[in-house]
C-alpha cells in the first residue's frame, strides 16, 4: 500500500493541505497535481499548505503553490513551515540565552540583554534592567525593569525584594503606586507577569511553575 503523501482536511476557514517532508520533492508535487485535479470543490476556497520539516527552495515553494492554484478554485491563503532561518535561527540563541550581572546597578545605570538576565545585587532607584527574556534580581529590586523588550509576552520578573518604581513587560508598562497593597504586602515572595486577559499581574513566586510551565528546561520542584 503506497503511502499517503498528501492529506486534506476541512476546517472552517478552508482546507489545510498537509505535505509529507519525508519523501522525494518529485513524487509530492506528481501527487499534488493528481490531488487538486481530482476536482468536488465548488466556489473559492483558501488553502493552508502545511510543510512540515521540508526545507524547499523559493522556486519550489512557488511551484507547489502555482500546481494548488492551477485549477482555479483555491487560493493559497497562507504556507506554513517548522523549517527556520539562520537568521531566526540566530535570534532564537539570543533571546534564549541566559546571562549574569554580578553588582550593584546604580541610579541612571542601564544594564541590557538580549535574552534572560539574573542580577545578583541590588538594583537602586532610577536604575534599569533591559532584558529581551525574563528577568530575575537576587537582591533589591527598587529600579526600573523591562522583561521581553522585543515583543515576549511570556517573559516575567521577579526579585528577591520586589520593590520596583516601573515594571514594563513587551509594551506593557505599571508605574507602582500604594494602589497595588498585595504588591507591598507581599514584596518578599512575588513575580510580574502578563496575564490571559493581556494586563500585567502579581502573583506568589510559588505559582510560577502554573501560570509559566515552560520557562524550567530542567524537571523538579513543587
């Protein structure tokens, strides 16, 4: 029984047209040109081609697209791919990484990174964290600190003493006041974070493996 090298589903926006990555790049288009032209679409219909981890060149992209538009009633709508560029590829090392500043960051001092950073010290009033991932200060955190400067929502911020005069995470920004008393009475033991609804929120570092599961690569805890 040969196998199946194209698989067509039906969803509510289209159809999804899921590509095997696994075989040769001439069979796939020999039966993509059989599947399209076996016709019982009516209308216009918008196509989501699927690649998986087949890397294809420009050419060859186009050519899949022009053989699913070929017979007049699909659209490509959108091509998907698990396969990255060197230069995403490049970026993902950057915001992945993990540095340390060991210190004190003083009033009007800047510390930036592209990924995480652990502060281990004080950060004083007027001095600031810029950090592309998470931040995590191993001392007083009186400062400014910006987490996931480059658009990570997921990135959070958390201290030892949690006492900041602005949080900002991606393009969110609090400035602290009395009106926040779980924030003042629980300084010692909390992390900021954007929550479901898009506003940034306050929560007992206990709970950062359930509203972050993904930020430990290494299993444990409680």
């Amino acid at each position: 029984m040969n196998k199946q090298l194209v698989h067509i589903k039906g969803t509510k926006a289209g159809l999804v047209l899921r590509l095997d990555d696994q075989c040769a790049y001439a069979e796939l288009v020999e039966e993509l040109e059989r599947k399209v032209s076996e016709g019982g679409i009516d209308g216009k219909v918008d196509v989501q081609l699927h690649l998986g981890n087949r890397y294809l060149l420009n050419a060859q992209q186009k050519e899949l697209i022009a053989i699913v538009q070929g017979p007049g009633n699909m659209h490509v709508s959108k091509v998907h791919s698990d396969v990255i560029t060197i230069e995403e590829s490049n970026e993902k090392v950057l915001t992945e990484q993990s540095e340390t500043y060991i210190g004190i960051i003083r009033s009007g001092q800047i510390v930036k990174t592209d990924g995480d950073i652990v502060v281990i010290g004080d950060v004083n009033p007027n001095g600031k964290i810029e950090a592309g991932g998470s931040i995590f200060v191993l001392g007083n955190l009186r400062g400014i600190a910006h987490a996931g400067v480059n658009g990570n929502k997921e990135a959070i911020i958390v201290a030892s003493h949690f006492e900041p005069t602005h949080v900002l995470i991606d393009d969110l920004i609090e400035t602290m006041s009395n009106e926040k008393p779980f924030v003042q009475e629980n300084a010692e033991q909390i992390f900021a974070y954007i929550n479901r609804d898009g506003i940034i929120s306050y929560e007992r570092v206990q709970e950062v493996r359930k509203i972050r599961p993904l930020l430990s690569t290494i299993k444990g805890g409680s």
